[in-house]
C-alpha cells in the first residue's frame, strides 16, 4: 500500500480535517441519537409526560445541532490565529 500523505487522503465522517478527531461531531451525533430515543419514548409510551418528553426532545435536538453552527459561525468571523 503506497504511503497517503495527509493532502491525498479523505476526511472522515468524525474529522474536522483528515487525520484529526472531532470530539464536537461524537458528542453531536450522541445527542442526535438521544434526541431520537426520548422521542420515540414519548411517543410510544403513553402513560409519559407528554410536555416533558417534548422538552427533553428539543433540548438534545438543540444540543445537537447549534453547537455545530456556533462554531462554523466563529470561525469564519474570527478565524484562529496561527
């Protein structure tokens, strides 16, 4: 197998640039599939608390997802030095 340098080889699902890790992408998807499973629990229970369950829901959507958007948001407004 020929060596890869870092410029040839392809990003992955959970890295930022090739080679480098993205503890924010894992803990997003976490949150995703929590999301998904407090849904799925509110709805197929239906002795739950509905209200809760909807509240709990939209957080780790929330959790999810803006996280993600704040830091593409900084860093294109602030790029990091170096």
């Amino acid at each position: 197998m020929p060596d890869e340098t870092a410029s040839q080889r392809t990003k992955g699902f959970l890295e930022e640039e090739p080679g480098r890790k993205s503890a924010m992408r894992a803990m997003s998807i976490i949150a995703l599939v929590s999301s998904i499973a407090f849904a799925l629990i509110t709805l197929l229970n239906p002795s739950a608390d509905q209200q809760s369950g909807i509240f709990i829901t939209f957080g780790f959507l929330l959790a999810a997802f803006a996280p993600k958007a704040l830091q593409k948001f900084s860093e294109t407004k602030f790029p990091p030095k170096g």
